[in-house]
C-alpha cells in the first residue's frame, strides 16, 4: 500500500523521495512522472517478473523523452538501503527485485529497463529469444516476418511467444528447460536465421553489419551472450506515443497489429483482460533440436556464456 505525504511515496515500508511529479516526461500523451509512477506501480507484477535477479541497464530522460538521455549500468549514488546491487565484469549493476526499487529509478525518470538474459551469478540464459530488427525506421512487414519465423519454429515442436519491442522491433520468446547454453541457442538461432533468410532472401538478413543490410530485417542469434541486454516484457519505451514492450497472440500478428498500438495508456487493461502471455507457456524442448544439431556435427554443446 502506498501513501504520498510531502513529495514523499511511502510504500512497502519505504520512504521514496518524489521530485518534480508535474515534470512532463511524454508531452505528446500527457504523462507526467506523477502518471508513469501510477502506471508503473500498476504494471510491477508483470515488468518485476523479468527483472528480478538480473543485472539492470536503464535509460533516463532527466527532461522527458524530448530531451536528451543516457544509459545508466552502474549504480547511481546515492543509493537508497533498500537498493541491492551486483558487480558483473567490473560494473555495480543495481537489482530491480520489488517496487520500492522500480518506483526509485521511476523518480530519477529512467524510462526504459532493460535486464540481462541471465540471472546475476549465472552464465546460463533465463529463455531463448530471438530478436528481430527492421534496418528501416518504419517496417510495414515486421508482423509478416514474425509470423514467418514463429511457424518455422511450430514446425520444429516449438511454441513461442512474439512481442513488440516497444520501438519498431519484435522479439519472440521461448521458455527453456534448465542446464542449455548460450552457446547452443547461438547454434540453434543461426540454424533457424539460416533457413528463413534462404526461404525469403527479400525479406530477411543475418549480416551484422547494418550498412549492409539495406531494407531487410535482421534475425539477431547473435544478441545471446553473458551481460547483454534486451528491453524487458512491459518495460515502457522512450517513443513519442509511450509505447511498452508488449507480449502478443499469433492471431494478433496475424492482423498485422502495430507496435505502437500497445502503450502505457492501455497496458493496464490489456493485462486485465489477457493476463501475461509469456507466463501461461511451459519450458519447451529445445534440447531436441539441440541434439540433431550436435548430431549433424554443429558445436552446439560448449558450456560456457
């Protein structure tokens, strides 16, 4: 329960200084930060389960997000007590583990939470997910290519969950069972990227190098390492219209339904009706495909992040 007594959010037993509540952080939809710390305490069920014990990146608009920004990994000070963090590789990564923590870094307007793909202490990935990146700013065939890949992967025994990044992007996310690697995720994305860029060369690119890429969307295998990061499920992203990173059904990717139809003005009741998407499917037996794959002789059983 919280309560906010001169400029202060008591919740959970904590005490949150709030500055500057009327700040507009995105004018074009007129949230302020006193509205994104109501929403964000609305949808912390949902964002904290993909955060929690994971090494945090945030990306703050101090003015909103017509103003400039920055990438925050270390901590920033001063440091609440209640804010526990976790040095990774030489950087003090704050834990974003309840709501006291999500509505502190709210306040500094970090607008965007972006967590590792493992579990701080770890080297072994949290789920497999496969990112796919339009190299045009407007992309009219994203839900065509998303739909393209989730089939492929139905057709190898793999049910997924797609969903937006929240910019032009989406992501499709499969649950793991315990014990797979980074590196036999790389293997299987490069298998699956391979096939679909074969099957449609005008639509598809695994090259790295963006200038490279021309108008294809990029099937990213390669973002599965220790340390890297991808927007979370409900993070909130720093575009004009507030858009969130949203979980999808297949029948909405069939509609051809927009990233930014899914925004922090109507997140709240998207959760009340469909729940979380993600959290409704079972690890999936990707080590199937791992094993063929070893069988035909790719290394896709090295031990290591």
């Amino acid at each position: 329960m919280a309560r906010t007594v001169k400029g202060t959010l008591t919740i959970e037993g904590q005490e949150i200084q709030i500055t500057n509540p009327d700040k507009p952080l995105w004018p074009e939809v007129g949230i302020t930060k006193a509205i994104y710390l109501q929403k964000l305490a609305a949808i912390s069920p949902h964002l904290l389960r993909y955060c929690k014990g994971r090494l945090l990146t945030t990306i703050r608009y101090p003015h909103g997000v017509d103003g400039e920004s920055f990438y925050q990994k270390n901590a920033p000070e001063p440091l609440p007590p209640f804010v526990s963090t976790y040095v990774h590789e030489g950087i003090n990564y704050v834990m974003l583990n309840g709501l006291p923590e999500l509505l502190w870094l709210g306040n500094l307007a970090a607008l965007e939470f972006h967590p590792s793909l493992h579990l701080a202490g770890d080297v072994l990935p949290c789920e497999w997910m496969i990112d796919l990146d339009p190299s045009l700013p407007e992309e009219p065939r994203i839900m065509e290519a998303t739909a393209i890949v989730g089939n492929v992967l139905h057709s190898l025994g793999i049910a997924s969950v797609p969903k937006t990044s929240g910019a032009t992007g989406v992501q499709i996310i499969v649950p793991i069972p315990e014990g797979i690697t980074f590196d036999e995720l790389r293997s299987v994305g490069q298998f699956v990227g391979q096939y679909v860029t074969e099957k449609h060369p005008k639509l598809f690119t695994i090259e790295r190098l963006k200038k490279n890429r021309g108008d294809k969307i990029y099937f990213d295998y390669l973002q599965h390492y220790s340390g890297r990061t991808l927007a979370a499920p409900y993070t909130p992203r720093a575009r004009r219209l507030a858009t969130v990173s949203t979980p999808l059904t297949w029948e909405e990717v069939q509609r051809d339904v927009s990233p930014s139809d899914f925004h922090l003005l109507n997140i709240e009741q998207r959760l009340k009706e469909k729940g979380d998407l993600l959290q409704s499917l079972p690890p999936q037996p990707i080590g199937d495909i791992i094993r063929h794959l070893n069988a035909k002789g790719k290394p896709a059983s090295k031990r290591k992040g």
